[in-house]
C-alpha cells in the first residue's frame, strides 16, 4: 500500500503497533491502555459520597456588602470570592452586565469589558493621589528584557509582527486617562471662571 | 501580606493586602510556599478575561501549609502541607454529585456557565488567587489533599492545574491503542498532554508550535515528533501528508485563546477583543483531524462568540470534547504515574522567581523570553 491510497482502500481494522518498541522508548507507554479505566471515564459518575461534603447544601456564607450575580443564578450561591467589590464608574457599568442582560447575551460581556477598561483609567487615576502612584515601567515587567535576553529571544519568530501593539494595549489607558483628567481639569477652570 | 495584583492590562505589581480570613464555616486559609504562572493568567493579565479587576490577585497554581481552619473543617488539620486544585467546588451540588467538579452550581454567583476557579476574575466567582503569602480555600473538607511525604513540592504543584490539565485533554480525545495524536501548542499543557498520550497507546505524537525551543522540549520531554508551523506553507496540508493523507485521528488544542498563525484572528481576538480569543488552534484541529476522529480542547476561550469553522466539525462528523478540568478526579492515578516516573512534571519548570518580581515573571513568560516554558513563584520555604 502506497501512502497516497490509504484513505481511498479500506486498510486494516486497526493500525498496528510494536508495542514493545513502544514500551522500551517511552516511559509508561499503554498503563491507560483501557478506556474504561482512565480517571475521567465515563464522565459522569453520580455519587455524591466521595467527594469529602457532609452538607447537602452548605451553609450560606454571609453576604456583607451586597454582592453582584448573574441573573441566570435563582439566588446567590452559597460561597462566593470577596475581592475587589464593585466601586466607582467600572461598578456601575458592572452592575448594569449583571442586572441587565444574562450569559447569553453579547450585551452583557461587552459591558463587563468595558467596564474592566473603565476601572483600568480610574484605578490609574486614583494612583496618581496616592502614595504609591502605578509605574508603567516596573509594572510592565519590561525591566526583565535585558536580562532576559528580549532581543535575541525574539529573533525570527512569527509572533513578534503584532508585538508592536501590546505598547498601544498598555498605553491605552494612560492616553484616556490623561484625556479624561486634562478634560476634568478645562470643565473645572471654566466653571470657576463663570 | 505580600500579593501580587492586578493594575491593567500587562501591568502587575506587589502590594500590600490584608490576609484573608475564615468568611465561610468550611474555609480555610494557607499559607502559600509556592505558585506558578498558568499560560491561562496571560489571558487576564492581556485583558481579555471580562470583569477582571483592578486589585485582583492571580494565581490558581498553589501549594501551602494550613495557618486557620474553619469550624466545620474535618479532613484538615493546621500545619499540614497541602495541594489544592484549582477548581473551587462543593462536593455537592447537581453537578459535583456527578463527578463534574469544575462544573459546580455552588460557588460561582457571577456565572453559571462557569464553575469558581481561584484568582480568575470574577467571571469564575471573584476569589483571589495563591500568587500572595496567603489564600482563602473555600470548600476545606473538598478540595484540597494532603501533599504526600515523597511527592516534591514543585510536583505537587504542577498537579494542582497544568499537569491534571494535559493529562485529562489526552483522556478527552479518546485515544485508543495505535492512535496517531496531534498536539497544537508546546506549552506546560500540551507537553503533559503529548507525554500522557502515549500511556494511552498512541503510536504516533506530534507536537505543533512555532517556538523552536519549545518544540525541542516536546522532542525530548514528550517523546514527540514536532512541527513548527512557521516553517511550512500549509499547517493543515502538511499535517494531512504527514498522517497518510488521513487527518490525525485525534487532535488535541493546548493553544486557546491567544493562538498565533493567523494575523486577523490574532489581532481581532487577542489584542482587540472583538471574539473571545482567536480560534486558529481549533479550526486546525478541526481541519487536521480524521472524518470521524475527536477534538480535545484544553485551550482556554472567554465566554463571548469565536469564529470557528463548524460547519467542517459538522460535515466530518467530529467528536469535540472540553471541559475544565476537574483536577481532583485525576490525582491518584496521576500520583501513581508520578510516582512510577512515568511522568516527571517538574521538568518543565524553567524559571523561579520570588514574589516581588512577580511583574517580571510575568512578562518573561508573556513575551516568551529566556526560553521560558513554565515560570514557578517562590513565595516562601516549605
């Protein structure tokens, strides 16, 4: 058989293997050999008692501070993460993704993007009245290029054409912030001057 | 404590967060010793993961020692040296009654389309992650094991996620004895699974990147034959060639989200966010896979739409099989094959770098420099 019939002549049932060869040049070859007993086989087992729950349905966590949730959700879970609650612009726009539209809706994803750019510049805004101002440079982690040897590391790869624009993702935020403030700035002057 | 967070796109730093506390009866809190950056952290570190927040801590690649317990935990003791999945589940609702651990109903408000994974946003349930001193873990009594006395720590650790991840993907593809298995990515994920499609029976591996050292990783860690699709015209074409002019009879997409090999998708998925990542692994794998065969993807999407070739998944009668991982179910027999030497996670790790230089670790892994495959963040000693 010629390589160029295979897939036009029926072939044998299965492709046959030096199983020996095989064992003798990778470590472990065929221990999974039986499908049926792999780990994750079949998908779904049903049995509630190994998993280590003595609940059937755990106790609620306390919600301190009201807590956002997808509206395909019939109540708040019973556990759920407390970092960075909501705040500010970005808050708003998050809260309107989740009491607005559900999961399946572009709508709601979009929103929630947006609303990580939104937190983006005022996170980048409120940095600048603290004492601990954000640093494009140490925060990029671009300080690492010399010793990591970014030049040559790039050297003819095929990723390094849109490499260019992740200096316009970083910016981006800096730009609208800077915009926004200097924006702030003229309304507040013309205010005054009235 | 000391955590790394979230300051924009490409941007992270260090600061100083209050540690976390005991907020459900079953929490628990561990004191981290080591963490890894998972390729899926450049998806939120890029920006492309909705609702990531500005003060976010990363990281659901974590080991650690017990500093507080909950008063309804029972399997854990404090002091004990633990390794903990990165999925947050219960152990009790419809879907973890059944195995699907990554899937749970219980822990994730945010969404139901997705289960509660540590430091991933809020989109899978906003809990912080493992890349700080300390961590809360939900679900004590669930999901976190007790490291055994011989497994190495950084073992331990990349059980938690890239090893559990690859060795379910090569389980999904369904491959049986004399399978030829194509790979698409080089990264932690696919290694482990190129490595863990031979203890299925495969016959042939073949690993697709277009970062040489990487390839050369899968040559000699995985045993694989390799490509590097820079190199030829026709990824698919050549890929039909190479596999009797059939296809591959399972594929494997250990790429996601930020695949290269297609400028337009690239741009439109990974640095626009007009689609939830560029699908150019999967509509490879779709094409470079036999009438018949079967799709693994381990790559990690968002939630919003892709272009991806269905019709030809359609019309070549595909399996395409995905999920998370549910990490846990994998452990004892990955444990044994670890144990056996029949898989040597810890190989891979190429870069350690303490916590302060978090930002630094992850732009060498982002930008792929340093031949970096898989960077591990000391946090403290063990």
């Amino acid at each position: 058989m010629t390589d160029a019939e295979t897939p036009y002549v029926a072939g044998p049932a299965r492709r046959p293997v030096d199983r020996d060869a095989l064992r003798t040049r990778i470590p472990g070859w065929g221990a999974d050999l039986d499908p049926a007993d792999r780990p994750s086989y079949p998908r779904e087992v049903y049995d509630p008692a190994v998993t280590g729950a003595h609940w059937d349905l755990p106790e609620a966590q306390p919600e301190l501070r009201p807590r956002e949730r997808s509206v395909e959700h019939a109540r708040l879970t019973p556990v759920f993460g407390t970092s960075a609650p909501l705040h500010g612009a970005s808050g708003a726009v998050r809260r309107l993704a989740y009491r607005r539209f559900s999961e399946g809706r572009a709508a709601h994803w979009f929103l929630l993007l947006l609303g990580d750019r939104v937190d983006a510049v005022e996170s980048h805004v409120r940095s600048l009245a603290s004492r601990r101002p954000d640093d494009p440079v140490t925060e990029t982690g671009v300080l690492a290029e010399a010793r990591a040897h970014g030049i040559a590391s790039r050297r003819g790869r095929v990723d390094v054409r849109h490499q260019v624009l992740d200096p316009v993702v970083v910016a981006g935020p800096w730009v609208a912030a800077v915009g926004a403030g200097a924006w702030a700035v003229r309304a507040l002057v013309r205010r005054a001057r009235r | 404590m000391r955590a790394m967070t979230y300051r924009g796109p490409y941007k992270v730093r260090v600061d100083e967060k209050p540690e976390p506390v005991i907020e459900h009866p079953n929490d628990a809190v561990v004191r981290v010793t080591r963490a890894a950056i998972c390729g899926s952290d450049l998806h939120l570190y890029h920006g492309m993961m909705p609702d990531t927040r500005v003060g976010h801590t990363f990281g659901h690649e974590f080991v650690g020692v017990v500093e507080e317990v909950g008063p309804s935990v029972r399997n854990l003791s404090v002091g004990d040296r633990v390794m903990v999945p990165f999925n947050i589940y219960c152990g009790s609702c419809f879907f973890c009654a059944r195995g699907l651990y990554s899937n749970c109903h219980n822990v994730n408000p945010n969404a139901t389309a997705v289960g509660g994974i540590y430091g991933y946003s809020h989109t899978t349930g906003g809990y912080d992650g493992g890349q700080a001193q300390y961590v809360r873990v939900p679900f004590a009594d669930v999901g976190p094991s007790v490291v055994p006395d011989w497994l190495h720590p950084e073992d331990a650790l990349l059980c938690t996620d890239a090893l559990a991840t690859g060795y379910f993907g090569a389980q999904l593809a369904e491959i049986a004895e004399g399978d030829v298995v194509v790979v698409l990515g080089a990264g932690p994920v696919g290694l482990f699974a190129a490595r863990s499609a031979w203890l299925m029976g495969a016959s042939r591996v073949i690993v697709v990147d277009h970062l040489d050292y990487r390839l050369a990783k899968a040559r000699e860690f995985a045993f694989a034959e390799t490509l590097n699709f820079t190199e030829v015209d026709d990824v698919v074409l050549h890929l039909k060639k190479a596999t009797d002019w059939l296809g591959a009879d399972r594929v494997i997409d250990a790429v996601g989200a930020e695949a290269d090999g297609n400028l337009l998708q690239h741009v439109t998925g990974a640095k626009l966010k007009l689609q939830a990542g560029s699908p150019v692994a999967l509509n490879w794998a779709i094409d470079a896979v036999r009438k018949g065969g079967t799709v693994s993807v381990m790559g990690a999407y968002g939630p919003l739409f892709t272009s991806v070739k269905f019709g030809d998944a359609v019309n070549k009668g595909l399996t395409l099989r995905m999920n998370q991982a549910p990490v846990k179910r994998q452990w004892p027999r990955l444990l044994e094959h670890v144990r056996a030497g029949y898989l040597t996670p810890r190989d891979i790790v190429t870069h350690r770098v303490p916590l302060e230089d978090v930002a630094e670790g992850y732009h060498i892994f982002s930008a792929k420099l340093d031949g970096c495959i898989k960077p591990v963040i000391v946090v403290d000693e063990d």
